[in-house]
C-alpha cells in the first residue's frame, strides 16, 4: 500500500512496547511522523491489557510535578485513544482505570473494550499514565493517596477539543492491472492520543502510470515499462522492432530487380527505412533497382520509433544478377567459349544453416561463372535461453524471457508471484525500549515481530563534583545507554582562603595604598583587592616668623610662616640726626629701622660772650 502522506509502519509503534518490572523507569518510543496515521488502522495485540495499550501508545517527555522527589521532574508519558464497542466513554460508567476500577478506586466495571478498526470506536477520551524519569515512579504525579500511584494503570482523560487536527489521508493499494483501490480518509484526530472518529471510505480509480521505454537496438527491441505514480504497480512488456532485409540472387531477365524488406516489428513500433549506395549517405526513400548483371550492394538505415523513443540500424544487402544463356548461368562469359562447355566449379563461400532454413554451400563455375547451391545442412534448430527479465516477489509476478541464442526469437512467460523476502534485525533492549526481534521484508516492507524481551534497568555512572569556593558540589548520575540523568548530593561551597596578599601600592600621607590577595584553594584564580589607609602627614618643626611647618615624609606645607610681630621704637630726630623708627620682631628678635624724618631745625640760644 502505498500513501501520499507517509503512515507510520508497524515496526515503529512496536517501539512503545514495554513490559513493566517492578518499579525500574520505563522508557519507550513512539513513531512520531509529521503526517498523521490512526493508531485504529496499526492496532497491535498483545497479552494483557496494559501491554496491549503501552504497544500502541504514543509517549513524550514531558516536565511536572513528582510528588515523590517532591520537585518538577522529567517523565514520559504514554497517551492511547479509548476505543469502546459502544463509542461511549466508560466514564459515563463510573470506570476510570484501564484494570477497569471504578472512579472511587474500589469497585470494577465493564470497559466495553474491542479491537479498534474492527468492533471499537473512538470515544473521544485517552488512557494516559506517566513514569518519572528521576526516581521511576508509575504515575507519581497523581500523587501517592490515588489508586494509580505506582501502579502499572492507564487513566482516564478526555481530549481536549483545542487540539484537534485537522488531517486528509489518501492511501492506493493495487487492485488489478488497471484499476488500484484508493482509501481516502479525512476528519480531525486528537494531538495527543492520535484518536479520530472520521471513517475511510473506498473505491477504484485507473492506475496513473508512467512510462518508460528503454531501446535494445541489440536484442531488436523496445523495452517498455509502467508504473503508477499512485500506488507504485509495474508492468512491462518488449516489443519487437525488427526488419529483415533479403538480398536478390538470380539472372538477369530484363526486369528490375532489388532488395525486399520484411517488417516484423510488433503493433505501434513505427518503421521507416532509407536506401543509399554507399553507407552514412542513405537518402533514398525506395531501394534502387537494377537490371544489368553485376554485383550492387545496397545501403540501409532503419529507424524504429515507439512513441517519442527512437533507434536506428545499419546495414548492407545485395543485388547479385548474373547473365542467362539458355540453361546456363553466367556472369562473365569468357570470350570465344564453346557451346560444349565443362564446368569447372570451385568453392565460393558456406551459407550456414540458420534455426529455420537450410544451410549450404556456394560453387562457381570457373569458366562460365555458373552459380550452384550443394551440400545442403539441416536447419540448427533454435537454442533458447532463458533470460530472468524480473525476479519473482511478493508483490507481482517474474517475468521470465525465452530467447533464442542464434537468432533472437524470443517469448515471454510470467512466473507466479513469490513469497515475502524477509530481512531479520535483533534489536537488544535497552531502558528505553523493548528488545524484540523484526522481520522487515525487503521488496513490500511487510513486516513482524518475535522474541519480545522487557526493557533493562537504567545503568547509571556517577561522576561526583567536588565543591568550590563559590559552587556547590554534587553527584552527576547519567544513563550509560539511554542518556538520562539527575543531579543529588549537593555540598556547600568551600569559601575562599586568602593568602596574606601582596602591596600593590603603598599607602601616603593622604593616598591609599592597595594590597591583593590571592586564593590559596586549587583550582581557583580569583583575588581580592583592599585598600590600605592613608598614614597621615608627619609634622615637622613649628612654623616661625619666616618658615612654614612642613611634613617630613612628603614635604608638604602644613602650616604658613607667621610673619614678624613687630614692635617700634621711634627715635626723634634731632638738629644734626635725622629720626627714624626702630622695628623689632618681639618673637624672633629681627629688627630694622624705617620711617626717617627730616632733622629739626637747631634752635640756637645767643649766648653773649663778652669781649
């Protein structure tokens, strides 16, 4: 069968089965296509309920809530359309597990159950159960008070009408050499579940074939086959394309004579023929003619079409006229022959025998060129091969050709068709998938199953990191087949340890130095920067009158100089001195004299002397 959206094989749904063991996670793998196929149309049978259902089931990971490793975890979760003999949920009858217990965990019902796409029809609801990829807990997001916690039960769920899709399925299945049976089915199926209530409906339609003609200029022969498009069905047949081009031997009679031409192309297979007196310049539509004796031969190319596919032969024939004389044949007559001749035959050339016709041999009379056929040979007869022009499989007959090795004669024979082809593939288990042997046939893709083995613990390697000074540590555990881990066991971080670090910049009077410290822990690059304080100036000697204070390590001015307090003493100036003040520092002693003043003007007093 063939489908123009891809359906989902046989082998790839047996990928979901699984055979549950304790309380080991299991995981498992669905086809996931992106055309749509109904689970009804590929329902596999197994023992029991629960493995009936995880064989068919679509899975996924999905992330929620595990109430036993009381965090979000990982799980897979298996989804299968409920199919009822009723079409009816078996909700609507209080059942909500797949054991077919009852809403209050407790009682049992009836689940009304069938073989889907037989007697079973989807309700519109799913059986869904979960397995935590962390600890392997059977639905443990139902949390541990439900009947379903760690139990190997489908529950019940209806589907959600917001994700429904919609899809438009044609599949072809040969039905003769005209007609294939084509299935169309169309409606909405369910994202999850993959269920759908739409129905198939059927009818038969001609092959849409293809054409293909191979030319066997060879063998004298198209080779032409078809296939349709749709549902991939073969035919084949040859058809002879042949021309038999007889050369003339005989005398000259004054009519005209040439080569004759046979046609025994089959049906379809148009011929057409060109005539030339010398090869590759074949133009002639009509073979020449010729009535004088003499030896013409005769050019030919044959083109045989069969629709747009051309070959073309080549070849050459032959008039042979010889002269007559009464009863005798000649070609040449020798001049001043007498009318009592002897023929002197001699050996020309062997005609063998052909499959059908007589073989013999040519003698020429030396003299008068007489031309007689002896020593006649039985026909060969043919010596047929067979030829395997198509084995023989599960989806058509062989074809088997019947050719004869000398001549080409051939006939076709179809042989039965042939049984299946099949391949063997052992696939181990693993703690993802089943283990199970499949048998694939090569030529149609049929296929089956044997030796279903359950899925195998998960073999975790663990890989412990250890703790840094800014990270915790922790334990890696990782699947070695399947790849799935968790993390546990996380440790505090260390904290760094500093060495006592190292002056980067000393520290002045009124900058900061800086020191760096490094981690001492292995493995770690960080460091660490601090400031060291400022050491504050370091006066010097008190400033004077004319010194400012200064600090001793940097040279910088704390304080000003003080300048001189001075105290005056003014001296008056007199008739022969001139005054002036006399500045002295009272703090350093330093003294200067300044503000001169004119002397006085002397003040006489007569003072009589007497003579």
């Amino acid at each position: 069968m063939k489908t123009r959206n891809k359906t989902k094989s046989v082998l790839s749904a047996l990928l979901v089965a699984v055979l549950l063991i304790g309380s080991v996670p299991q995981v498992t793998y669905a086809a996931q296509v992106n055309e749509y196929t109904d689970p009804a149309d590929n329902w596999l049978k197994a023992n029991g309920r629960t493995n009936e259902l995880d064989m068919n089931a679509t899975t996924t990971y999905e992330t929620g809530y595990c109430t036993v490793c009381q965090r979000d975890t990982l799980g897979l979760t298996y989804r299968v359309p409920e199919y009822t003999r009723s079409g009816e949920t078996a909700l609507n009858r209080g059942i909500r597990y797949s054991d077919g217990t009852l809403i209050d965990g407790v009682g049992t019902g009836n689940l009304d159950d069938g073989t889907p796409g037989i007697d079973a029809f989807y309700t519109g609801y799913q059986w869904t159960k979960s397995v935590c990829q962390t600890c392997g807990t059977l639905n443990s997001v139902d949390g541990e008070d439900a009947y379903s916690f760690n139990k190997n039960v489908y529950i019940l769920y209806p589907c959600d009408n917001n994700f429904f899709f919609d899809f438009d399925n044609t599949e072809y299945e040969p039905y003769n050499e005209t007609y294939h049976t084509t299935v169309l089915k169309k409606g909405q199926y369910c994202q999850f579940c993959k269920g759908t209530q739409a129905r198939a409906s059927e009818s038969q339609q001609r092959h849409s074939f293809t054409e293909t003609i191979d030319a066997q200029l060879g063998n004298s022969r198209f080779y032409v086959s078809e296939t349709c498009g749709d549902c991939g069905y073969e035919t084949s047949e040859y058809l002879t394309a042949k021309s038999v081009v007889s050369s003339y031997y005989g005398t000259e009679d004054g009519n005209a004579h040439t080569v004759t031409v046979s046609d025994l192309s089959d049906s379809g297979v148009h011929t057409s023929i060109r005539y030339g007196t010398s090869a590759g310049r074949c133009t002639l539509t009509s073979a020449p003619n010729y009535t004088e004796a003499g030896y013409y031969p005769v050019y030919y190319e044959i083109d045989y079409q069969y629709d747009n596919k051309n070959m073309t032969e080549n070849g050459v024939s032959y008039v042979w006229l010889l002269e007559a004389e009464g009863d005798t044949v000649i070609i040449l007559p020798p001049m001043g022959s007498e009318k009592n001749h002897t023929h002197d035959y001699r050996y020309v050339e062997t005609i063998a025998p052909s499959c059908t016709d007589l073989g013999f041999e040519y003698w020429q009379c030396d003299g008068c060129g007489r031309l007689e056929k002896r020593n006649y040979t039985l026909a060969a007869g043919h010596s047929y091969e067979d030829i395997t022009i198509r084995e023989a499989n599960c989806k058509q007959g062989g074809l088997v050709l019947t050719m004869c090795k000398k001549c080409g004669d051939f006939h076709e024979t179809t042989t039965p068709t042939g049984a299946h082809t099949y391949t063997t593939k052992v696939h181990n288990p693993t703690c993802r998938e089943i283990g199970y042997t499949e048998h694939i046939c090569s030529v149609c893709g049929n296929n089956y199953i044997t030796d279903m083995t359950a899925l195998i613990s998960h073999a975790y390697e663990r890989i412990t990191k250890a703790p840094t000074c800014t990270e915790q540590g922790y334990t890696t555990s990782t699947c070695t087949m399947c790849g799935a881990s968790y993390v546990s066991d996380y440790t505090e971080p260390t904290g760094h340890s500093w060495d006592e670090g190292t002056e980067v910049t000393s520290p002045t009077c009124t900058g900061e130095g800086v020191i760096e410290y490094h981690c001492q822990n292995q493995g770690c690059n960080e460091k660490m920067i601090k400031a060291e304080s400022a050491t504050g100036h370091t006066p010097g000697a008190a400033a004077t009158c004319t010194q400012p204070q200064v600090c001793e390590k940097c040279g910088t001015v704390l304080e000003l100089p003080k300048g001189h307090s001075y105290e005056t003493e003014v001296i008056a100036p007199t008739c022969t001195a001139m005054g002036y003040t006399i500045y002295t520092c009272a703090d350093c002693g330093d003294s200067h004299t300044a503000d001169y003043t004119d002397k006085a003007e002397h003040s006489y007093t007569a003072n009589l002397t007497e003579p």
